[in-house]
C-alpha cells in the first residue's frame, strides 16, 4: 500500500515548504508539491492541511531495559514500552546501562533492543556503562561493535561524578580509540557516551584526552550539560572547540530549584552563546532513575525519567524560548543522528519513513510513522507492545 500525506508544511528538519510525502513500504519515495498519483495499487490519502511533517524524533539515551538501584533493589526502574516512545514522537531510541551494569546486564539490553524492533521501533544500544573495567557482552568492546548489529558505541561513561569508576585520561583514551577502531572496520562511527556528574572537574578530563592523546573532542557526546550554568559554560566551551553537548529532558523540580537549566532553556542559552545549532542535541533519559544527592552525596530523593519529557522540551524550546523550528528540531532529529552515524533524522527521498505530523499552530502530536508504519493517529497509539495489549486485555 501507498500512503500519501498531502497539503502539509515539511521540515527535513530544514523548512521545505508546502509538500507532499509519498510513503511505500518502508520508504519515502517522494516530497514534492501537488503530487499527482496515477497508479491501480491502493492508495491512502492523509490531509496534512494545518500540519507541519517533521522526522521522527532520535532519543540518543534511553534506558530501555530499566536503570536505577541508587536507593536499594527496590529502586529498579521499569522496562520502556513501545508506546512511551512512541506517543512522544521518538522514532529511534539509544539503549544504555547506567549505574547498574550488575544487576542490569548487555544481555538484558540487546535482548529489548530486538524486542523493540520487532514491535516495529528503531532501537539501538551501547556496550560499556559508567564503569571501567568496561563491562561487555562478548570478549570486548571492539567485539561487541563489530559483531552485534545493534551496539552502535560505547556508554554511558561516568565522568566528575561520585559514582563514577574515576577513569584518568590515558583509560578514556584507550577506550575511545578501541571504539574508533571497532566502528571503522564495521562502519560505525562508535562514539563514546560521557555521563557527566555534578562535580567541579566538569568536562576537563575530555579536554585532557584531546590535549594528550590523538583523540579528537568529537569522539566523545557528553551529556547531562544543563545540570547547572557552570557545567552548561564548560559544555559551551567544549562545543566551540568542536564538540557536540547533550541536555537532558527529564528533571526533577528539586534540580530546577538548585540550579539546574531546563534542556529547553539550555539549548536556548547555548545558542545565544554562539553554539552552531549543528553541536546541540537534547535526549530524554527515559526510565532512568533521577537520584537528589545532598552536598554530601546523601540520596535524599528518587523519581523516574520519561520519553514524554522530550516532546514537552521540543515546544518549550520552540514556544517559550524562541528557538527557531528548525534548530529545535535538529536537536531531537539529525544532530544525534550524525553524532550516532545512524542514517535516521531526515525526511528525504529514499530515506525510511519515519516522520511525525504535528499541529502547525500548537505543535500538538498528531500522527507518528515509524519505517512506513502508522504508530500513532490523532494522538492516540494504533500499535502497542505486547504486553501493554495484555495489561489493556486484563483490564477490560
């Protein structure tokens, strides 16, 4: 079957204007305007009239299988489900192990990386975790690249944080040079996810690497820069001299009353500093645990982080903080595309079709396809995961 969306402004994420979008299979095979079809095969007409078509949204850190565990086993966060990712707009999601890469496992990580895919979302993962020695699935981190399709990088490693394994310059080196090395021979670009903690070294320790080691900033995707203004600085200074930041969408208030910028908020103050759009991205965290530490490194608190907070950063972004469409978009759709080396973020012809219709004058979710697929109609989920069809089943 054809779908053919018609009458809808696109952005790929740059603005094309008003266009047509013609989905076959899993595929865009054409963006043109006042598209004409004269064809016998079944066609799907969607009007677009009042929308905007944008890609579907790159979540580049997710905690598909759970994470969590700073406050006992009974703090072990749930599994995502399809449709968290989904009714956000997330056509693409980054696993990684966090904290916990005992309890949590790359068994537990690839394993819901296939299941996911199998229920029709783009899903990929990390090997590593916060903590040196890097924990892997096979023999090594250059194995884990090269031979399991879905490992695209290494992540996330703790940096200037208490729960961090306090890896020195010559270990991040060797590790991203392992991961730069695995990435070549399987064509993946293999970047390294730095989780960056609270602590006052913020991203030196990257800056060391790069000063000592021939290894560029840009092998590392540093994230969590909107903890506070003197990280968000550092990440500022770290992003001119050719890297690229990430800011985290899920918070806690606790955090946004003791300093923290809202990733919206970041992003916006990151371009007013003069940061290229192009080095600036935004991810969920979702499922995550969210630990409150006292200043002496006491948990005080715990919540949960959520694929939604994405979406609500993106319209915050574009409605509260000015922040153009465009550049808003690029955060959640090309820039950890190319960060990531995936071939996703971007409505073009012969790309997969993953795209989201949204509401031009509220930026309300409407539609969400996901390799031609159709996720989502009029804000409310058409496919759900298996076991989100149970629940409903044992409810009903």
């Amino acid at each position: 079957m054809l779908t053919l969306i018609k009458n809808a402004h696109v952005y790929s994420p740059e603005p094309l204007g008003q266009c047509d979008v013609l989905i076959a299979g899993t595929k865009i095979v054409a963006i043109e305007k006042d598209l004409m079809l004269e064809t016998s095969v079944s066609v799907r007409h969607l009007d677009g009239t009042g929308c905007i078509i944008t890609p579907g949204f790159v979540d580049s850190l997710v905690h598909i299988c759970g994470g969590g565990g700073e406050d006992g086993f009974a703090s072990r966060t749930p599994e995502m489900q399809l449709s968290d990712a989904t009714l956000a707009g997330i056509t693409t999601v980054v696993g990684a192990l966090g904290t916990d890469a005992v309890g949590r496992t790359h068994t537990n990580l690839v394993a819901k990386a296939k299941g996911l895919k199998e229920e029709g979302l783009n899903a990929f993962c990390y090997t590593g975790s916060y903590h040196f020695p890097t924990p892997t699935l096979s023999q090594s981190v250059e194995h884990d690249i090269m031979f399991i399709e879905e490992m695209i990088g290494v992540g996330e490693v703790a940096i200037s944080d208490h729960r961090s394994s306090q890896p020195d310059a010559e270990q991040l080196a060797t590790l991203a040079s392992h991961a730069r090395v695995a990435g070549m021979l399987s064509k993946k670009r293999a970047p390294v996810s730095i989780h960056v903690g609270p602590a006052d070294t913020h991203l030196s320790l990257l800056h060391q690497v790069a000063d000592n080691f021939d290894v560029p900033l840009n092998r590392f995707y540093p994230t969590h820069i909107n903890r506070n203004k003197a990280l968000l600085d550092a990440g500022i200074r770290f992003a001119t001299a050719g890297g690229t930041i990430d800011f985290t969408t899920s918070t806690t208030e606790y955090d946004l009353a003791h300093g923290e910028y809202s990733a919206a908020r970041a992003l916006a103050y990151s371009l007013r500093a003069g940061v290229m759009a192009s080095r600036l991205t935004m991810s969920s965290d979702g499922h995550a645990s969210l630990p409150v530490f006292d200043e002496q490194n006491n948990l005080i608190g715990l919540e949960v982080g959520h694929e939604s907070s994405l979406f609500t950063a993106f319209t915050e972004a574009v409605q509260q903080h000015n922040v153009p469409l465009e550049q808003a978009l690029m955060a959640i759709t090309s820039n950890p595309a190319d960060v990531l080396g995936i071939q996703k973020g971007r409505l073009v012809e012969n790309a997969d079709a993953d795209l989201l219709l949204l509401d031009a004058d509220s930026l309300q979710l409407k539609h969400v396809f996901c390799n031609g697929q159709h996720m989502v109609s009029d804000g409310k989920p058409l496919v759900l995961g298996r076991f989100e069809k149970a629940a409903i089943a044992v409810s009903e």
